[in-house]
C-alpha cells in the first residue's frame, strides 16, 4: 500500500501542477471584466502567440467562407462579411501592439520577431486573393445598382481601393514579388523601433559632483536623482534620453561638456556602427519600399502613400513645406545671431553650437520676458492638466468621465476612466499612461484595444489609450509638466476624442480619414490649452490651488513667438527630409549619411540646428504610418488654426453649434466625405493658411 500511496500522491501534483500550467488563455474565453476591456491582470506573454495562430485560422476560414459562398456577391455576402472577419485577430493584435510599445521586454519582442512574418504572410494572403477580389470586384462594378447609402457605397469603394493598392490586380509573379517585399518590409520596420528602443536606454550620464549639477533648478536635480535612485546607479542623479530628462538638462545645465556629450547621444542613435545601428536596415528599407510602389505604378513611395491623402503628390508637399521653410529659417537665422551675440557679450570664444540652443534660448526668454519655466511648472500639475482635458471635453461636448479603479490595467501606473456621453450614456473606456519606462518607446501616442464600431447591428464602444512619456513625480512634489508636455496632453486627448466620436456602421469607415487630416482633431485642442478664460479653471498652483496669476499669463502670451523660428525649422527640416528619402531614385547602395547630409545641405539647414528627427532614430517613418507623411502635422495645422478661429470669431469659445458641426462632421461622419469636403461641411469654407502663419509667428 505504501508503494501505491507514494505513487498516487506525485500523480495528483502532478495533474494539480498542470491544471495551474495551462490555465485558459484569455483571449480564447469571454473576458468577464468591467465593460470587457482586455484582463490585463491574467494576461500572459505566452498566451500571445497560440492565440495569434489562433487568430489567422479562424480568419482563414471566414475568408474561405466568404469566397464559397453560394449565393452571387452581394454587399451583405461579401462587403459586410469581410468587414466583420477577423475577430480573434483583432481582440489579440491591439492588446499585442499596444503592451510592445508600452510596456515591451525580451519576451514579446521575440514574440514578435516570430508573428510579425506569421502576420504580414496571412494578411499577403487575404489581399491577394484572387477569389476574395473577384467577389469584392463584382460588388464594386454593381455598386450603383445596389440601392447602397452613401456610406456603404463608400465602404465598398475603399474596400476595392485597399486591394488594387495591395496588389492584388497584379500578375500572379508579381503578387509574389510584392508579398515577399512586403514580409521583409514588415520585419525591418520591428528591427528599426527595437534598435531605437535599446539606443535610448543603453545611454546614461552619471552627475557625480556638485560641479555637474551646476545650472539645474532643484526640481530637475530631484528628477535626476530620483532617475539615479529608480536605475540602482551610486551617483547624485543620472540623464537619459527620454523627453524629461535630456530637454530639461540642455535647457539649464551650465556645463557646455556635459550638453555637448547629452545631445550628441541623442542624436547619433542608431548610427554608432553597433549591433543597434540602423544605418543598413533603413538603406534597405528605402530601397525595397521604392520597388514595392513601382510594381504598383508609381514612380516612388511618395506618390503611392499621397496618392490617397488630401496633399495627393509630392510637389503640393514640397510646394506647402517651403512656403513655411523660408520664413522659418530667416527667423531662425536672427534667433541664431542673438545667441551668438549673448555669447560674445558673456566672453565666449565659440561659436553657437546644436547642443547649447536650448541653453542660451531660456537665458533670452528670462531676459526679454522674464518667464521661467520654473514659474510655470508648479501651475501644470498633471492631474489638473488631465482635468482640464476632461474639463474642455465637457464644455464643448458634454462628456464626463470617471475613474475605475477596478478595471484591469497592464502596469500601476496606468489609470482608467468610463467616458460618459452628454446624454450619460456609456460613450467608451479611457486609459491613460503618463511617464516614462524602460520597456516604453519615446513620444506620445493615442491607440485603441478596441475599435469603436458595428456588430452584428449594436454598437461597440471603444476602448482607448492615451501614452505619454511626461516628467515624474519628484523631489516630494507631484508631476509638474512643462509646457510643451501640457500641449501634449491635450493632443492625445483630441486622438481620443476622435476615437469615442467616430460613428461609422462599418469597421472600414469608423475613424476613416487621410494621414494628413487626422491630426486636426487632435491640434485643435492644443488652441484652447493657452486660452486665458480656459487657463482660470486648469492653470491651478498645484500648493494652493489658485490659478495662474494674470501677470504670468501675460508673460506667455508675449513670449508666443518666441523661439519659433527653431521650432518650426527643426520641424519642416525632418518633413523634407522625410519626402527627399521617399521620392529618390535610389540606387544599389545607400550611403544614410551621405544622403540625409545633401538633403540638409540642399534645403539650407544651418548648421546650429538637428532636424527634430535624423534617420537613424525617426520612428515615425519607420512604419507605414507617417512615411512620406510627416508634413501632416504643419498641414494639419493650417485646418487647426482655421478652425479654432472660428470659435474665437463667434465670440464663444465653447460655442454649442460650432461644437455639435465639429463633432459630427470632423469626428463622427469619417466615413461620408473627403477630408476637405468634410471640412468645408463644417467650416463652411477652405482654411486659410494666414491664420496659421500668424500664430506661428511667421506673419
């Protein structure tokens, strides 16, 4: 009996051990949460990849269905079936996507040098299918026969638009050639942001003397030791290349070495000849995108990705980029001489360098405007920011919102808020994820783990995030923001608005608008950040809860233009250089420094200035998203500053008619019109680019 005891005993642990192993995957069962939002707490790296596999054979064989279908293509048969396909995909790959930019390790980066080919081959596959085409193609042939509304005429417009685009009306050789480029494209695109991603946390500046911390106002001292602290390091602070640390520390610190050695790191990511280098992958990225857009009938990647935007070429790009450039970079040219003249009247023997602007642009703001930024900080605490978004949604549109606490987030940091429509009707889930990490890549981003959309006739409410890279708490003090950071945040909020707003029946026309229309939501907010009437309720003193004094307020109006030529060089000098490497006719070989060094040369860049993005390190283009497409933001701007002014020409800045028009015509009906037909519906006329002009300080 022992013999048969002490067997039984490790055979029931062993079964209770592999019932703990293979607890459900998640994403395979109902989720069971608040407003079903992703189970972020039971969640497992390892679930990932079953799931993903999961994911295409269950859309293979909607797909399948579709295609065999007996009945002759029809809009519901075939339109809609295709539009609903996809579930499991679409629950995995947002809740995938959004954990490897915000909270990434070794594990899903492996993960997902495994399924992105296992992703691009499955989604070749769709695009190319002949018989999946050939139903989508007789249904677009009988479109206006089919008593279809405008929106499902649109839908299925873009459907047949998605497939010519992808390929799928080439020769069979051809689809072949074009799936294999874009399997490799796919795989690059990952590689470039993972090397960035190391790049910028591989670099720490250790301040180990009070001689290193010379210039650094103390709430800059205290995050640097808080980082020194947080990172394990035996040192009085530590800078690294994340936005908070590096900006600030070039904007104060007086030791011109030590911002020399900061800003060069930031700027040679990905090109210090390491294993992170992204010199040769991007050289072969250029070149593969080039041949990918001649296979589909254009002369370069520009003309295929703006061919579909409201710019539509190439040369309306450049033409719109330089009417901002030249009067950007004479101001920049003068804002250059006062500094060299500050540095001459100091006793300075050098000439103005990319790494001191920062540094003697603050020493002028104080001297002409005697505005500090550390007046400013302690009236933009992030949790009166946050309410001030939520504050301005409430005024124009009605919203309200509440936090969750019981709703499931993938890190502590990360807070949760029910969206309430005007009526109090459930309008969608909000997370927002504030400061930087490790595992976090660079920027501020909005994105959704759920689209908002139609199923099976009821309405999904989305479910979306909001991911910012914004100073921590430090020194006993909460998160003071600076201003950018401010403006930032009320960015990502318009990203998110547009999110919940965006009311298309079908998921191909919810939230549906050219690249270079989608940020006029999002700019559009940034107007009302810096309104006085605006500022008395969120600009509060973060001790005493008073808001911005009016004397202060004035400061920053009169400090507006300040500093603008820079801003909008840096800025347009990326933008071009950007169109320059998507519209050469690139040969065998690339030399990236060569090249973007004649693309800066040839647009006159001067010398003391970076492009807000070198090559190596523009993740923007990196992906698909923005290539050929980072003039959107200077684009978006001239639809922004027009269509704040109409606010501030009614007299109103929360004018309820002006509102509702902006809601349903720029945030909800994505899918009826262009982007400039949708303007005008709500404008009632094309913008003005002197509006833009003007408050850019360019007029």
């Amino acid at each position: 009996m022992k013999k048969i005891f002490f067997l039984l005993i490790p055979l029931s642990m062993m079964l209770f051990s592999c019932a703990e192993q293979e607890a459900p995957n998640p994403f395979l069962a109902d989720y069971n949460t608040p407003f079903d939002v992703p189970p972020f707490d039971r969640i497992d790296d390892e679930h990932f990849l079953p799931a993903i596999r999961e994911g295409i054979r269950q859309h293979q064989e909607e797909i399948e269905a579709i295609i065999n279908h007996p009945e002759p293509p029809s809009f519901e048969n075939t339109i809609v079936a295709y539009d609903q396909a996809g579930g499991l995909l679409r629950r995995v790959n947002p809740v995938f996507g959004g954990l490897r930019s915000a909270e990434t390790n070794p594990r899903l980066q492996e993960i997902a040098r495994e399924s992105t080919p296992l992703l691009s081959a499955h989604s070749n596959a769709i695009r190319m299918n002949q018989d999946l085409f050939a139903r989508i193609q007789a249904v677009y042939e009988q479109r206006h026969e089919m008593d279809l509304d405008l929106e499902q005429l649109r839908v299925v417009e873009m459907y047949y638009r998605d497939f010519e685009r992808s390929g799928a009306a080439l020769p069979e050789d051809q689809r072949e050639q074009l799936a294999a480029l874009s399997e490799r494209m796919s795989m690059i695109s990952l590689q470039l942001g993972e090397n960035q991603l190391a790049e910028t946390n591989a670099f720490q500046l250790r301040l180990e003397t009070q001689e290193d911390l010379a210039g650094l106002p103390d709430n800059v001292r205290a995050a640097a030791a808080d980082a020194a602290e947080s990172a394990g390091v035996d040192a009085l602070g530590i800078v690294t290349l994340h936005n908070p640390s590096w900006i600030p520390f070039l904007r104060f610190s007086e030791r011109r070495d030590l911002r020399e050695k900061v800003f060069t790191a930031y700027f040679m990511r990905g090109d210090n000849d390491n294993e992170h280098d992204n010199k040769d992958l991007f050289a072969e990225l250029m070149m593969l995108r080039r041949e990918m857009a001649q296979l589909l009938g254009y002369d370069n990647y520009a003309e295929y990705f703006l061919d579909i935007q409201m710019a539509q070429n190439p040369q309306n790009v450049y033409d719109f980029l330089y009417q901002i450039w030249e009067p950007s970079l004479e101001l920049a040219k003068s804002e250059r001489d006062q500094m060299q003249e500050l540095i001459r009247r100091e006793g300075g023997d050098f000439d103005l360098a990319p790494w001191d602007w920062w540094y003697y642009a603050e020493i002028i703001r104080k001297e002409q405007y005697d505005l500090d930024d550390a007046e400013l900080k302690p009236y933009f605490a992030i949790e009166n920011v946050r309410e001030g978004n939520f504050l301005l949604a409430n005024k124009l549109f009605g919203l309200t919102f509440e936090e969750r606490p019981e709703i499931p987030v993938y890190h502590e940091e990360v807070e949760a808020f029910e969206v309430f429509d005007r009526d109090g009707s459930h309008l969608g889930i909000l997370f927002i994820d504030p400061h930087p990490r490790p595992g976090k890549r660079g920027g501020a981003w909005c994105g959704t783990y759920r689209g908002g959309a139609y199923e099976d006739g009821e309405k999904v409410h989305p479910i979306v995030t909001i991911v910012m890279n914004f100073s921590r708490p430090s020194g006993g003090r909460p998160a003071l923001l600076s201003w950018d950071e401010t403006t930032t945040y009320f960015h990502e909020f318009g990203h998110a608005l547009h999110n919940f707003f965006a009311d298309g029946r079908y998921r191909r026309t919810s939230r549906s608008v050219p690249r270079d229309f989608v940020e006029l939501p999002s700019q559009v907010l940034e107007n009302w950040a810096a309104e006085p009437e605006f500022m008395a309720r969120y600009a509060l003193h973060y001790e005493t809860g008073e808001p911005m004094p009016g004397h202060l307020q004035e400061k920053m109006r009169q400090a507006e233009f300040f500093n603008q030529g820079f801003i909008n060089t840096e800025y347009i000098a990326a933008a071009i250089l950007d169109m320059d490497w998507h519209t050469a006719e690139h040969g065998d070989e690339i030399d990236v420094r060569a090249f973007e060094d004649a693309s800066l040369a040839s647009m006159g860049l001067i010398e003391e200035i970076k492009p807000r993005y070198r090559t190596t390190y523009f993740g923007h283009i990196f992906g698909t998203g923005y290539a050929a497409g980072y003039y959107v933001y200077r684009w978006a701007g001239v639809l922004d500053a027009d269509a704040f002014m109409a606010f501030k020409e009614s007299g109103d800045l929360y004018n309820q008619e002006l509102a509702e028009r902006f809601r349903r015509y720029i945030l909800a009906e994505n899918a009826l019109r262009d982007g400039m037909d949708a303007y005008v519906k709500f404008r009632g006329q094309e913008p003005d680019i002197e509006h833009f002009l003007v408050r850019s300080g360019l007029r």
